[in-house]
C-alpha cells in the first residue's frame, strides 16, 4: 500500500523539502557567521601611544570617560599634568596644571558625564589647605579653586595629610574631612558636604569618644542622601584581631553621632570590610573569622543595618565547609586554607544579596616570609590623621615607590574565591578562578580587575606564556559557572599589562596601564 503524501523521489515534493532544507542550512550557516563575527568584534582594544615623558616611574590616575574623551592624571617629581585622549585612544592634549603647588600631598577626583572635581591638599609653610578645582572635558579650568579649609599643623610636623575624602555611589553628595586627637580619648570631627555643584550643605564640628587606646575608627563611607557612617573597632594589645566593634552615623544635617554595637560572641576578627545598599538603605559589614589567636580562618562574620529604621538586620557567623577549603587550598592544609586570602570586592545583587571576591595572596623571601599578622593595623595615635584603610594593595592608584625597595622578595597572587549570599546573609554558591601568578621584587603585572558587565563578571589577569605575560579573560555567570573567554584579540606584542591598576569607565569599556619600552600607556577594552 502506496501513502500518497510521501514524497518519492524527484517528485515536486520530495524536491521542494531538499529545497527547504537547503534554505535551513544556508541561514544556519549565514547565523553562525554572524554570530561568529560579533565573538571576533566583542572585545575591541585601542592602545594609546607612549609619551616621552610617561617613564615607568610616573606616577597616575585614571580619571575617566568625560564628555567623549578619556582623561587621565599623571605627575612626576613636582609635575602635574591631565591627558586627553579621544575614543580611539589617540592623544588629543597634555595639559599642565600649572597652577598646582609644587608638593601636592593627596588627589581625588569625581567623574562625571560633563566636568571633574578635582579635590587636592597641600602644605604652604605651617598650614595644609584643601581645595577644589572644577575640570572640563579637555582639561581646562574656567573657575578659580575653591577653598574649603585650611589647618595649622607647625613647621616641623611628619604628619601632613589632614583631609579626606569620600563620595557617595551616585556622587550627589561629597564630603571632605579631618579627624583631630585632640586628646588621646577624644576624635573631634570636622566634616564639611558638598553637593555635586560644590554648594556646601553641612558643616559639622562633633566629637567621638575613645574608651581605650586599642580603638580606631576604619570603613569610612558616605550614603546619597549625605549620611556619613563608618565603624569604631577595637583590637586586641597586639594589634593582631579586632574584638569588638560598632557601627557610627552622622545623619546629614545632625551634629551629633549614633552608635549601635556589634555582638561578635568571642570570635575573632579581621580585615573588617563595609559595603552600603543605596536601594535599600542598608551597611553590610563583612570579615574573616577565628576561634582563636594565631589560629586558622574558619568562616565569615556577617552583620547587616537598617539605616533607616536603625536596627540590626541581622549578624551570623557562616562556617566554611570542607569542600570549599579543599579547593581554596592550594599548596597550603585544608584547615588553613583561607589563612592568605584577602576580601577584594562585595557587590550588591538585585535580590538583596551579595557576592564577596576575596585573593589568596602572601610572600616569601630568604629573610622572613610576609603574613597578614605583622602589620595588620597602623597605629592612629598621634596628633591630626587621617582615615587609614589595611589592604596587601590599593587598585586604584599607581605609585612607583611602592615597587622598588622589595629586594629578594617574591610575591604571590593566587586563586580568586566568589562566594555567593542571599538577602537573610545564607551562602547560596562558591567557586573558584584558578590561577597562579608570582613575581620577584615588584607586583605591578599581578592580581586581577574585576568587571561588571552587568549579565556576567569578568575576570582580567596575566598568565605566564613563554616567559611572556598573556593577558586572561575569565567570565563568571550569574548562577556561579566559570567560562575561559578566547584570548583576546589585538594583545600586541611588547605591551605588558598592569589588570588591577585599570579602571571601568562604563558599562561594558575599562581602561587598563601598560608598560611599554619602559614607558608607561593605557588600553581601552570594549566589551
């Protein structure tokens, strides 16, 4: 028995389905090109050219992506100039900033689409001034400085960095303080807010008890609604383990500080960290946490604020299981697998949790081998100073001075863990980017920058290859999945790059250091 409606061969059916399939497999094909074409197209690397006067020795900040052009701060032996590049990363100006003192002490700057702050301080015989000048897009200055304070210190003080700076997360509030011992118990706070315009909202004077000298204040941040708010934490005599602590607030138009204290239960502390939930109006405070003194990490301490409300959301202690120490290990034992690593990053999910990034890093030398013991926390005491903040490195600045006085020295940077919380502080994943990188007497090409592009997180590092670095891309998925991207395309020869001095400047852009021929440039990444 024949079926009438199966084609049979050379039949007008039977030549219309081969038809068919053949159209099919052309757009196929035609979709995977395209596809293919938009991998090869989504990563675009623009490199500037070097300067004459960009030595490996100059010292910079990448200030942005400001009205088109890319700026970024450079300064060396008492000069201080801004260049400004173009989309293709071609140099447009140099810009010096001749009306600089010649010993500026700090910088900061706050980018935004239109214009730059440019916030600075310097000494001019007994006194330290801080100022702000407002920048253009091409470097320019159309205002004179505003002055903001100024503070009699004597002639001969060493200690000369008096004001600080912090910036709220959507820079419509900025404040600019210092923090004077008046006493050996007593911070007296001068704290003066800005808005984005530099019109002053508030200025305050107020005062902060400390009870003991093992007190010091640490995780200075400043909400969008002004609100400045920072921890008062106390170690132990040896300076080796924070014991207790509480969060402090200074409400934006209220000359006065609220306490709420921190429960830690007998455990142990260290490299207390801070991260503010504007959508929420919440402080997260997180940490490393021991049984005891010169013991192993044994989990994450945990306490969440309602600023709003002023109450603990809630404060716990999540214990690292053994599976994650086994592959947090590396060559160290299980039980002190965590015992290098340090927090990097804590980024605000959409459903009220976080995902924390912390680097097992450490070094070794003939001498005596580094550990985040010896110098954990500086002493505060002693005359005006300024806010301090412990971390193994600051990824924001480049200074050169950092670098050339480690001799018989080998640093470490190793695996990356990303642990993943929901919004009650339950840990939901974990997973690791493995690498190994090490380096002797400078650390300049090691470490990692971390970029969100919003539907992932991606991973840039160097990797040995051929006694050549290589740079890496790693994509970390929202569910926790780690994918090695293809080498990125246009990695010229000869470009060495420097991943956690670089900056993201946009949604999906970073700007990221290279030294090329012992000069110093910039690439631009496009994701």
């Amino acid at each position: 028995m024949v079926h009438t409606n199966v084609p049979t061969a050379l039949s007008p059916q039977y030549l219309k389905s081969i038809y068919r399939m053949q159209t099919l497999y052309r757009i196929q094909l035609l979709l995977l090109l395209l596809f293919a074409g938009t991998a090869a197209m989504a990563q675009k690397i623009s490199y500037s050219e070097p300067e004459k006067d960009d030595y490996k020795s100059t010292e910079f900040e990448i200030i942005g992506k400001v009205g088109g052009n890319m700026l970024v701060y450079k300064t060396d032996r008492g000069d201080y100039s801004v260049s400004v590049y173009d989309n293709a990363m071609q140099l447009k100006d140099r810009v010096k900033l001749d009306f600089l003192p010649r010993k500026v002490i700090s910088m900061d700057f706050v980018a935004y689409p239109d214009k730059v702050l440019m916030i600075y301080q310097f000494q001019h015989k007994d006194a330290v001034y801080s100022f702000c000048a407002t920048m253009t897009p091409d470097a320019k200055f159309n205002d004179a400085p505003l002055m903001i304070d100024s503070t009699r210190i004597g002639l001969y003080s060493k200690e000369n960095k008096v004001y600080s700076v912090e910036v709220s997360e959507d820079k419509h509030r900025i404040m600019v303080y210092k923090i004077n011992q008046d006493k050996e118990d007593n911070n007296v706070f001068y704290t003066f807010l800005y808005d984005s315009a530099m019109s002053l909202v508030n200025n305050s004077r107020l005062s902060l008890p400390m009870q003991t000298k093992k007190q010091f204040l640490s995780n200075f941040n400043l909400t969008n609604t002004g609100d400045f708010i920072f921890n008062k934490l106390e170690r132990t005599s040896n300076r080796d383990y924070v014991i207790s602590g509480s969060m402090v607030m200074k409400r934006t138009l209220v000359d006065s500080f609220e306490t709420s204290a921190m429960q830690f239960k007998a455990q142990l502390l260290d490299e207390v960290k801070m991260k503010l939930d504007n959508n929420r109006h919440t402080a997260l405070v997180t940490a490393f946490y021991y049984k005891q003194k010169r013991g192993n990490v044994e989990g994450m301490y945990l306490y969440k604020y309602d600023l709003s409300n002023n109450k603990t959301l809630y404060e716990k202690s999540t214990v690292f299981p053994e599976d994650l120490k086994t592959n947090a290990r590396g060559e160290s034992s299980t039980n002190s697998a965590f015992n290098d690593y340090f927090i990097r990053k804590i980024i605000n999910t959409n459903n009220g949790g976080f995902l924390l990034t912390a680097e097992s890093f450490y070094t070794s030398s003939r001498y005596q081998p580094w550990n985040r013991w010896n110098y954990m926390y500086g002493s505060p005491y002693g005359g005006m100073y300024a806010p301090y903040y412990y971390s193994p490195y600051s990824p924001m600045y480049y200074n050169p001075l950092n670098w050339n006085n480690s001799q018989g020295l080998r640093y470490h940077y190793d695996n990356v863990v990303v642990l993943s919380f929901d919004e009650e502080g339950n840990m939901q994943w974990n997973n690791f980017l493995h690498k190994s990188q090490f380096d002797d007497n400078a650390d300049l090409y090691l470490s990692y920058l971390m970029v969100n592009v919003g539907s992932e997180l991606r991973f840039l590092y160097n990797e040995l290859d051929r006694r050549n670095y290589l740079l890496t891309d790693v994509s970390l998925a929202p569910g926790g999945k780690v994918n090695r991207m293809p080498t990125l395309r246009n990695l010229d020869k000869g470009f060495t790059w420097m991943p956690r001095y670089g900056k993201q400047i946009s949604g999906r852009t970073v700007v990221i250091p290279c030294i090329y021929r012992n000069y110093i440039c910039f690439a631009k990444i496009d994701f």
